[in-house]
C-alpha cells in the first residue's frame, strides 16, 4: 500500500470511493512481493502495480466490480495453459490478490492508519480476506506497538491476531496468516493478510566522498533513509549529497555511538565505511562491529585492509567481530567508476540480505527470488 499511499489518501480524504488491489500471497517466482498494491479509481484512474503488467487488466476488471458491488474478491492468477498470456503469469509463478472498496464508510480507521506511515510510526493492518461468514471478510484491524483500532468480529480473533501481527511488525515481515474462524491457531477457515508498516531501513554512509554521493543516491533508491556523516564541513554539505536524507557534521565514531546509545541502530541498518582513513575508519569501525547493524562494509585496497585489520585487533575486536565485516567493500563487479562501485556495495547488500550467491542467475538453479 505505501506506493500508492498518497493518491490513496488524496481520494479518500475527498470523499471518493476506490478500489485497492494487493498482492497478498506469492508462489514460486511472483513479479511482486506480498504488499503490493494498486489502485482503481471512480474516474478509471489506475496507479501502482501488483504483477508488473501480468495481470493488472484484470485486476482493473474486479477493481470496477468491487467499485459497482461493494463486495470483496480474493482471486488467485497464475499460468493458464490455455491462454497464459492473456491473464496468467507467464514467469510461471502464481499469487494471490485481494480486492476491496476503500473509503470513509468502509475504513474510517484509514486516516489514522495513514498518518501513522507518513510519520513513520510503526503500525500494522490485519485485513479479513477469507472466512466461512462472508460478512467477516474485509474487516480491518489496525495494530500499534501499544494499541489497536477496527472490529474483526471476534474478541478472541483480535486478540490473537494482534498479538501476531504485533511480532511481524518487529521484524518487517508481511503475509497471510491462518486461524479457524474465531482466531484459533490451529485452526482453518480464516485468512488474513498483515501488511507491516515500519520505518524504513537505515543507510549510515561515512565518509563525504564522490563515493558516497554515488551510494546515497541508490541507498535512496532503494528505500533506505540515508544519513552522509564526515568530520569535515567543508565537505559534508546537503548541496554535495542531495539525495541523502540528512548530512551530518560529526566524527563517525561518535555519531554512530550516539546512534546506537539512542536505539536507533538495529539489524537493518546498513553502515558503509569509505573513508578509508584510519583515524575516520578504525574507530567507527569498532563502534560498528560492536552494534546490531546487519550489514557493516569499509572501502579500501587489499593493502589498506590488512592494515586496518590489524588496527581492530590491536584495538580488542575478536576475530568473530572481524567477521562481521564486509572488507574490501562489495561484490566483485569489476566496478570503476563512483557509480560502478555504489551498484557492487548494494549487489553485495542485496545478496545478504536474500542470501543470493552473487553469481549470474545463468550459472545457477533453482528458484530466482528466495526467502530472507
């Protein structure tokens, strides 16, 4: 839902009555992941994307039905023998998608739910999109850390789903998740889709190089709140990095201290080191291996990390801290240029994070998208 949030909201907040289609479950090699989403307007408007151009004409189809009828539609696509591209997925995977009318009638819960992902509040949704009480299905229950809103039509169910949707927000995760009919665990009959909705990940990028205006432009790219630290103001200006989110004027190590002190530093988070300086790098660096950041990297020749290495340990870090480092930075791409080598250090992000093997998808088998 967070692509089209703005156009969603914009809508809503005039009145309107919309169709909102999201993927909601995914098999095999799906285009889109669980949580996208795509909208259908009164006036034919379409914006986001649930499959990439698979199936959004058809999605488009149920979208006007839902906006005629009122009445929600879970419908699955995948491949179809006879006529695969037409409808079907012609990757081969298959996925799910959920159909409902959004407006003030059917979701007065919305607005709140929307600004609390506008101000970066963690919040989830748990949405009804099967159950043997058809009037159950499309009841929303909107999910804070410490409260709820929304009505699922069981005191029971909500408690239970709360509680699950409350341990997918800790950990960013969104999917359908299965109860009997009044929430119990073992049960069949109920399906509901949670959407988490957390802040995005971090990118702390040290150093204010023509390295780092490079990474600060893909690290945004690709969803992450970036922060450009360096020591020196005269080079860690907002005109330097432009699509950094913020610029600091802070020695690395004390920033990131205060970070981590402060909370804000969890294993999502993203430290790239590219100073390649030891008096900038070593003591960051034992900050940073130190910490639950899930991804540490530091730029430098083959020279300059043994060098450094050596420096951490002389400085107390254990050779399972050193392990925690990405060193030298990146896959290996044989990247040149700033540019070249933002796309190696993100290849290498990406493939840890999806536990790819960083080889060409041609010299490999199985499954092209894995689980985290």
């Amino acid at each position: 839902m967070r692509d089209v949030l703005d156009e969603l909201l914009r809508r809503y907040s005039a009145g309107e009555k919309v169709a909102l289609g999201t993927v909601v479950a995914t098999f095999s090699s799906a285009p889109r992941a669980p949580g996208a989403a795509m909208l259908v307007a009164q006036d034919g408007t379409v914006s986001g994307s649930v499959s990439g151009g698979c199936v959004e004409g058809a999605v488009y189809e149920l979208g006007t039905q839902v906006l005629e009828d009122g009445t929600p539609v879970l419908q699955r696509y995948g491949v179809s023998d006879d006529d695969a591209f037409a409808v079907g997925l012609t990757c081969g995977g298959i996925i799910d998608i959920y159909v409902e009318s959004i407006s003030a009638a059917d979701f007065p819960e919305f607005a709140e739910l929307a600004k609390s992902i506008q101000t970066e509040e963690p919040v989830a949704l748990a949405t009804i999109v099967a159950h043997p009480d058809p009037s159950r299905i499309g009841r929303h229950l909107v999910v804070w850390p410490n409260r709820t809103a929304g009505d699922l039509g069981s005191a029971r169910a909500e408690a239970a789903i709360a509680d699950d949707a409350r341990g997918m927000l800790g950990t960013g995760r969104t999917g359908t998740l299965h109860y009997g009919a009044e929430g119990q665990r073992r049960g069949e009959g109920m399906s509901v889709f949670v959407s988490s909705f957390e802040p995005p990940p971090r990118m702390l990028v040290f150093g204010a190089i023509d390295f780092a205006t490079a990474m600060a432009r893909l690290g945004s790219y690709l969803g992450y709140r970036v922060t450009v630290c360096d020591a020196r103001p005269i080079f860690a200006t907002k005109s330097r990095f432009p699509d950094a989110d913020e610029v600091v004027v802070n020695w690395p190590h004390r920033y990131l201290a205060a970070e981590v002190e402060a909370g804000r530093i969890d294993q999502r988070t993203v430290v790239a080191v590219l100073t390649h300086d030891p008096k900038f790098d070593v003591p960051v660096l034992e900050v940073a291996l130190r910490c639950e950041a899930g991804y540490i990297g530091a730029m430098g020749s083959r020279r300059t990390h043994d060098d450094r290495m050596q420096r951490l340990r002389d400085a107390g870090l254990t050779e399972d801290e050193l392990a925690r480092l990405a060193s030298p930075i990146g896959l290996d791409l044989g990247a040149r240029t700033p540019e070249e080598t933002a796309v190696s250090i993100a290849a290498e992000i990406i493939s840890l994070r999806w536990g790819g093997a960083g080889k060409r998808l041609t010299e490999v088998s199985g499954r092209i998208h894995r689980e985290p």
